[in-house]
C-alpha cells in the first residue's frame, strides 16, 4: 500500500484444470508482469454462477487452476491469490456499483451477448447481466490500474471505467480508472480448426497438466493444411494450425520445420510428433507441481489463506474510502 508501484488486477474464472491457451493467453503475461506491479489474483468463483449454477465442484476447480497458476511461475509472496467468495466487500461493493449503471448500459455488452449466443441461455439472470459490474467491483475494489486481458474482455473494462468515473464524479474520487493491458500473443488455435481459440467447451485443448502421451494423442488428432495429402505433398506452414504450435513453443526448430513442409521432406504425422515432444518437455515444470500438490494439499490452501488475508487488507481500505466519500458513516 506505501509501494508506488502500480497495482494489476488479474482474474479467471475457475473452470478447473487450464490450458495451452491460458498460459499462452494470460499466465505468461501475470508471470512477467509480477515484479513491476503490484499483482493481485482474483479467482471469480462468484461469475462462474452466472453460466452454471452448480456450485459443487467449484472449491476443487479454484484449487486445481491455483496449482496451474503456480506452475507457471505466479510468486503467492508477491502476488496474493484468493477466491472472491472469501472477500465480502465484493459484494458490497457490486451492490453500489451497480446503481451507478444502467440496465439498457448492461443489454449492449457484446462480451455477455456472445455468452448467451453460445451456451443458448434463454433468458439472462440479473446477475448474469450483471456481470461486468461484478467484475468492475472486481477491479475497483483494489484500486486497479491495469487489468490484463484478452481481446474479448475489453467491453468489461471499459464499463468498469464508465463505473469508476461516475462514482468518482457523484462522490469524490476514489478510484483510477483502469485501463486494459492486452496479452500479446494471439491466441492459440483450437486442435480441430473449428474453433478459433483453444476452449474448454470446445474439447480441443491441451491441458498443462496432460502427461506427454496424451499431449502425443491429442495432437494426432490435429487438423494440418488440407492440400497436404500425402506425406510428400509440399505443405503450406502459413494455414497450418500445427506449425502456429511449432512458432509458439518450438522457435529454434521453426524455419528448417517450414522449409521442410514446404519442401515435402517432413510429412505431417513426423511434424506433429515433434511439437507435441516439445510441448511435453514445455509443461515438464506442470506435471512436477501438480505432483508435488498432490502430495501437500495443504500448501494450496495455506497459499489461499494467506492471499485472502492480504487482499482483505486492501478490500477494507477501500471500502472505508467508498464509505467516507458517500458520507455513508
Ligand atoms: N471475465 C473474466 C473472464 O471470463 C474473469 C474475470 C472476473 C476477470 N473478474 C475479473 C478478469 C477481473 C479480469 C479482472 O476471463
């Protein structure tokens, strides 16, 4: 709180195990930003309600995506990691938040409409439609400056800067107004080359945590340039969902793999065998950690406690200024 540096606030829902394209998209990314800023790892058990309600595997989906968090790299004694649901002041904060927005405001949100188009939700809760209030409260409760995100989350932050600057105008400026960091990488195509982006719900992911066979498996399944029908054929690397793969975790190798595409040397089972060796060796750090938290449950949630402990400090002192400002006492 004394640091001048600026603080980030990061968030994922916790939909269990991650991805190639969440370490690509966005762990990468938190890891290089830790030493600069002042982090803080938000896990948004609450906006998982909003597409699903069970809440039962929740608790074992946060502390599944925390062991991913860890193994890429996140530093929990410089950057507090904690559930949502485990600091009140979110909800408080979203309830007056909330007033400061307008429901015709919250309809326009092109990033909840996706959602409802794509999972068919038929009609939108409240708090679903609140979503990126939720996500503002998110955000101001630790006085963010930066949030770090994909493409597709930038309509979020922009209501939460709408939401700040209102509260600050209304009653007195507490907050910044925070601005989205972009990741920079693209992201990570999907293994099937249906869906652009590697997703859960599509079924064409590599998890960090898949042991080098499946890794192996999985990329057999792998769609590659459609005119590259015999081994021999000349490949075009420029359509090939494989060779993005080469690009991102195999560089050094990547020129003699397009000339060799290109040439016909390398024939495309060969070619993916390679990647998904190396992406094994990638992820070797992934299988150590979930072993060794498999083995120490209690050091991912000694870890939890303690974020929350540190993000609660800085939860109440935001308050105690949202309370000072609207003379609430
Ligand atoms: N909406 C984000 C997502 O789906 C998750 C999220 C919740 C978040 N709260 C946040 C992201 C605060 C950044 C900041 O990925």
């Amino acid at each position: 709180m004394t640091s001048d540096k600026k603080t980030i606030l990061s968030g994922m829902r916790p939909t269990g195990k991650l991805h190639l394209g969440h370490l690509v998209g966005a762990l990468e990314n938190w890891v290089a930003l830790q030493d600069t800023y002042a982090n803080y790892h938000l896990i948004a058990d609450y906006h998982a309600l909003t597409t699903n309600l069970d809440s039962s595997g929740l608790y074992q989906n946060s502390l599944d995506m925390v062991i991913d968090w860890l193994a890429a790299g996140i530093d929990p004694s410089k950057s507090p990691i904690f559930r949502q649901s485990q600091i009140k002041e979110h909800t408080e904060l979203h309830l007056i938040l909330s007033m400061l927005i307008t429901a015709a405001r919250l309809e326009r949100n092109p990033a909840v409409k996706d959602q409802v188009r794509e999972l068919h939700i038929q009609n939108v809760s409240y708090g679903h439609l609140g979503y990126p209030v939720l996500q503002a409260a998110d955000i101001l409760l630790y006085r963010g400056d930066l949030v770090p995100v994909g493409e597709d989350q930038v309509p979020h932050v922009e209501i939460s800067r709408e939401i700040a600057r209102r509260f600050n105008a209304q009653y007195g400026k507490v907050f910044p107004e925070p601005e989205p960091k972009l990741t920079k990488f693209a992201r990570l195509p999907g293994l099937d080359g249906i869906d652009r982006k590697m997703s859960k719900s599509g079924g064409n992911t590599i998890l960090l945590s898949d042991p080098p066979d499946e890794i192996q498996r999985k990329m057999r399944t792998a769609i590659t340039d459609p005119q590259k029908v015999r081994k021999n054929d000349p490949g075009h690397p420029e359509v090939c969902l494989v060779y993005t793969f080469h690009q991102k975790f195999n560089a050094d190798d990547t020129s003699a793999i397009e000339r060799d595409c290109r040439s016909g040397a390398l024939g495309c089972v060969e070619c993916k065998k390679r990647i998904a060796g190396k992406i094994g060796e990638v992820l070797a750090p992934f299988r150590e950690a979930r072993a060794h938290y498999d083995a120490h449950p209690g050091d991912v949630k000694e870890v939890l406690a303690d974020g929350e402990k540190r993000a609660r400090v800085r939860a109440r002192e935001t308050m105690e200024a949202v309370r000072g400002a609207m003379k609430l006492g």
